[in-house]
C-alpha cells in the first residue's frame, strides 16, 4: 500500500528521509517493531511500488505457500488449505485484521484465514516511512507490517486488507480503480473500499489450487 511515485519522493526529501536508508533492513525494522500508540502526522506516508518491492510480496507469498504446504503433507486428510496467522503483535489493529479476515473468508473459496499458533505469517505494527507492507524476515517467515500513519490516512481495514491480500498472492495495482483492492493508496485517501473486486476473489481462487499444487512438487 503505497503513495504515487511523484507525491511521495518530493514528501519524502521534504521530510528528510533517506530512502536508501528506508529501503534497507525490512527483518530488523518488524522484529524490533514498536508498540506504542500512533501518532497523528499531516504528511502523506512512504513511496510508490517498486521492482523490490514487488519481488518482497513475491517472497512473501512464497514463504506463505511453503510453510502452508509443509503442515498439509504433515496431515494429508485436511480438506480446506488453512493460512494461520498471528496478530499477537499487532494488538492496536486486531479489530482491523479480524474485518479484514472476514472480508477474504467469506470472498473466496479455496484458502481460509485463521488465527492460530504455529503461524504461517505474522502481523506487525509500528512507525515506518515506507508505509504498510508485507515481506519475509530473510529466514523463510512472511510478515505484514501495518504503518500507524498510513492507517490513520488511509481507510484502515482497507490497508489492511489490502496487505493481506499480498498473503493470498495478489501482487500491486496502483493505477486500479476503488473497487479494486490491490489499487492500495493509487486511488487516495478518500477511497474507503476494503472489498476485492470479483477479478481479484478469482484470482486468488486460481492461485490456491495451482499455487499450492506447485508448492507441493518441490
Ligand atoms: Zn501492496
């Protein structure tokens, strides 16, 4: 979820953010993610897409599948695949994740989200230039990482699920419309649909029968 190229790199020299230091050590920033309360900020948050970032959500959707697969041929009777999630660390958005959850279960058919232990990806909180995103800590574990700011500017089920969305497989579509949800802040702040359009719910159909069946072969 991320800002149009040209506002934010002028919002980011304005601010005086190194993005060659933002960029950089994505693990550390989660695992040492602060948990206090979010502060108000009347600036717009973090930057457009990027080839990195796309090949983070790439890595990330990866790691989620791999770690999926790994439990399913350890109990090969189950019959929906189940993506477990832990939002221990996220305590200021639990209602948003728990809406956003809602939203994918009851949008598609072949993957469902669950919180549980032993989780196949994590939620995380805190301040970060970058804005809301998802990644991998390096070692194989996919984690979202949900920007205080940005929450505050951005409808926040919407970011929320949008960053989710990227767990399912979707990648980034700034240039979408509203109803999309993987448009991300490419609409604006106004935009408060945290639905996926019926193109985006199929496709992550698609992704689950083959994407798993391809996780398994490896
Ligand atoms: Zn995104």
């Amino acid at each position: 979820m991320r800002h149009p190229k040209v506002l934010t790199s002028a919002l980011a020299t304005a601010l005086g953010l190194g993005l060659a230091a933002s960029l950089g050590a994505a693990p550390a920033v989660a695992a040492s993610a602060p948990t206090g309360v979010p502060t108000a900020g009347n600036t717009a948050v973090a930057y457009a897409g990027s080839a990195e970032e796309a090949k983070a959500n790439q890595a990330f959707f990866d790691a989620v599948v791999k770690s999926v697969a790994k439990k399913r041929a350890a109990a090969p009777g189950a019959a929906a695949v189940t993506v477990v999630y832990s939002a221990a660390n996220a305590p200021s958005f639990r209602s948003q994740i728990s809406r956003s959850t809602q939203i994918w279960n009851s949008s598609v058919v072949n993957v469902r989200l669950v919180e549980g232990s032993n989780p196949d990806f994590r939620y995380y909180e805190g301040n970060d230039s970058r804005g809301s995103y998802a990644s991998t800590d390096g070692h194989g574990s996919g984690y979202i990482f949900l920007d205080y700011r940005q929450n505050q500017q951005y409808n926040s089920t919407r970011v929320t699920a949008h960053e989710t969305g990227h767990v399912l497989g979707l990648p980034d579509h700034y240039s979408g419309p509203c109803s999309e949800l993987m448009s991300g802040g490419g609409p604006g702040t106004s935009c408060q649909n945290a639905q996926p359009n019926s193109q985006e719910r199929s496709r992550v159909d698609q992704l689950w029968r083959n994407g798993l069946a391809s996780a398994f072969k490896s």
